[in-house]
C-alpha cells in the first residue's frame, strides 16, 4: 500500500505539525468538531491535543489528557484544564480511569500524573513502562500509587494484554511510532481498545505509524470486534486508502483525527473526516454489530 504520508512521517514531528492552515470555510462532512451538539448516551468528547474524554454509560475514561509540551505547534496545556482534571473537577469528576499512550511531553506529564494520583484516590492509571518509571522517578511518586496502576510491556507484534476496570474490558497492543524504524523505534506507543458494559468501543491509538505492515501481527485482534470510535492520529486521515485502513484494516466504524496542530492542515479541513481541534468538541460513539 502506497502511503501518502511518508515523507512528513519519516521527517521530524515538528516538520509534520508545522502544515499550513487552510484558510478557506470548513465543509460539513471534514469539519471539526467545534459546533457539535451535546449528544446522548456513549459519547467521546475532546480534551487538548490527543487528550480525549469518554463516557460510556457508566465508565468515564481519559486518554492522553494531560501534557508538559506543546512544542510550539500544538495547542498549550492551560492551567484551567490542567487543574480541572488533577483536581476532577467537572467535566474530569468521577474519573474510573486514566490511559496514557507514550511517554513523550505532549502526550504525557510525569509532575501531573503523580498530582492526580495523590488528588484523587479512586483513579487507576494504564501506561506504558517507560511513562511509568518517569513518574516513580519523579519526586512527587508515592509508593502506595502502585497499587492503581498497570504497566504496560509489549514488543511490537506480540499478542494484546486483557485486563478489566470498571466493568470495562481493556485490551492493549504496542503499535510502532509514526517514523519508525528511523525515529522512535525505542518508544513504546500502545494503543488501547476499549470495550464498555454499555456495548460501546472506543480504541485510542497514540502516535500510531499508519503502515499496514505494523497491524497484520495484529489481524486477528482487529478482525474479532469492530470498534464504533478511534481516535487516530491526525495523519491517518491522509492516507492514500484511507477508507480501507479504516473499514478493513483497523476494523473500525468511525475514526475521529486528534493530535491536530493549532494550525490545521488544509486536506483536514478539506477532507471528509472528522477531527478534534479544541475542547470539548462532542460526538457520538457510534453502535456496532
């Protein structure tokens, strides 16, 4: 499969964040989420970034809500928001769980996350190793924190790690890093599917690198449940077959760009996906078979 992204892919993510804004009116099928209507029942709603916020039924997930770098490109981690969701104040109350997908500073804070642990006591946390050990090594860590949370260890291709939280089946799988093997091939990018007691899936994908290559290990995950929601990172939704990735490959029924730079690229806006571009853009989880 010919990948369209290659070459802002395998060049730095400063490169790749820093494409022009399109300056023209958005269309309704590529527009982003600003003007969504609330919605009811399962839905996902935008934090900053990647950060993404998810309610389904009962279970409320954070994926990659808070960050220490914006590298410029992306929107800045506000106070507000970082003290809101520390602090689980609403909309980030009555939190079940927080994901972290890598350890890099615009996806990941070690200070924040060890804050949050202290702060709210009910909150389990699922990242991977190496954002793990950055937290223990920071001095904010609590040696009772440990008992909250999951470390993640996976080699590339190796087969998902199941557990439950919150009545809600986790399931993890280490997907490379966009650039890989030339950059990042050390960081370990996890993706997390999850899927709730309301029926609902949603599956958050990092800084996945879209090669198809680095899911045919995973084919048989993928193939056995359709996810209605994936947050994938922006540069998905310029792939050449974009449609297969999505429908065949990844199996899933609606992907929702995140990881968006301030700036937005013009084939986002100029395209027929949907992406996240601020906080608290809304949308529904779509239903499965």
């Amino acid at each position: 499969m010919k990948h369209t992204m290659i070459p802002l892919i395998t060049a730095s993510i400063a490169a790749l964040l820093a494409l022009p804004a399109c300056n023209g009116e958005a269309i309704s099928n590529g527009d982003a989420l600003a003007q969504a209507a609330p919605t009811e029942g399962d839905k996902a709603v935008a934090i900053l970034n990647a950060g993404v916020r998810t309610e389904l039924g009962e279970v409320k997930f954070l994926f990659d809500p808070i960050y220490d770098n914006h590298f410029g490109s992306l929107a800045e981690m506000t106070p507000s928001v970082t003290e809101a969701i520390v602090s689980g104040v609403a909309p980030y109350d009555a939190v079940d769980a927080v994901f972290v997908s890598h350890a890099h500073g615009d996806h990941f804070s070690a200070q924040h996350l060890n804050r949050l642990l202290a702060a709210q006591s009910g909150v389990q946390l699922i990242a991977p190793a190496q954002a793990i050990e950055a937290m223990q090594a920071h001095q904010l860590w609590q040696d009772g924190f440990a008992d909250r949370v999951t470390s993640v260890t996976l080699e590339n291709g190796a087969d998902a790690m199941r557990f439950e939280i919150a009545g809600a089946q986790v399931e993890a799988i280490r997907t490379p890093h966009a650039g890989w093997p030339d950059r990042h091939a050390q960081v370990h990018n996890i993706t997390f599917r999850i899927s709730a007691p309301s029926g609902a899936r949603v599956m958050h994908m990092g800084d996945a690198d879209p090669a198809e290559e680095h899911f045919a290990p995973h084919s048989t995950f993928f193939a056995n449940a359709r996810t209605g929601l994936a947050f994938v990172p922006f540069w998905f939704l310029n792939e050449e077959d974009a449609d297969h990735l999505f429908d065949q490959t990844l199996n899933v029924e609606q992907p929702v760009g995140v990881h968006v730079p301030v700036s937005t690229p013009g084939f986002l806006s100029d395209g027929k996906w949907e992406f996240f571009s601020g906080e608290g853009q809304e949308v529904a989880v779509p239903a499965t078979p």
